[in-house]
C-alpha cells in the first residue's frame, strides 16, 4: 500500500515538473551589447570631423568611451597628435580639440 502512495507521489510530481519546461521552435540569438552601433557611429563621425579640422588624413580612433549623452572619442592624428571629440547619436560631433597643444590648432 505504501509502493502505490509513493509511485503514485513520484508520478504525480514528474507532470508537475514536466509543465514548467519551456520548448522554443528557433535557437536565441546572442544580444549586441548596448551602444556597440552608436559608439561605432561616433567613432565614424568624429574620425572624419577631425580629418577635415586638421587636414591630415592620418587619424585613427584611439579609444572610446560610450555615453547615453555623448560619446568621447580619443583620436591619434599623424605620429603625435591626440585629438580629443564628443560624437552625438545624431551624427554631429563637438568639443573637437587638440590634446597636445591644450586645444590649439
């Protein structure tokens, strides 16, 4: 009598925990991290703002920091300069400025 209340207890629990299974039709994706497209955006945008501020089509993105508000780009322009520029979501940039001479062209 004891076999059939634990069978009974065990088989009980099995379609218990067989209906919190979830089944999906289509493997989940991998997420981009938030901000990779807009912080590449600013990236973008603030390289070409700093080519035609300086004139020199030497400039590499150094670094980046994404911001909600504004994304700081730190550019390395020729052999020696660092340049220093806010790329907004909308595409315009601000705040360009020479990091090697104190912002002087």
């Amino acid at each position: 009598m004891v076999k059939r209340y634990v069978s009974a207890a065990v088989l009980g629990s099995g379609l218990l925990l067989s209906a919190c299974v979830e089944v999906t039709s289509a493997p989940v994706q991998p997420r981009a991290v938030p901000g990779d497209s807009l912080e590449g955006q600013a990236r973008s945008a603030c390289a070409a703002a700093v080519q035609r501020e300086t004139g020199n089509p030497d400039v590499r993105v150094q670094s980046s920091s994404f911001s909600e508000a504004g994304t700081e780009v730190i550019l390395r322009v020729g052999p020696t300069g660092t340049w220093r520029c806010i790329g907004y979501r909308d595409g315009t940039t601000a705040g360009i400025m020479s990091m090697t001479d104190e912002g002087a062209l």
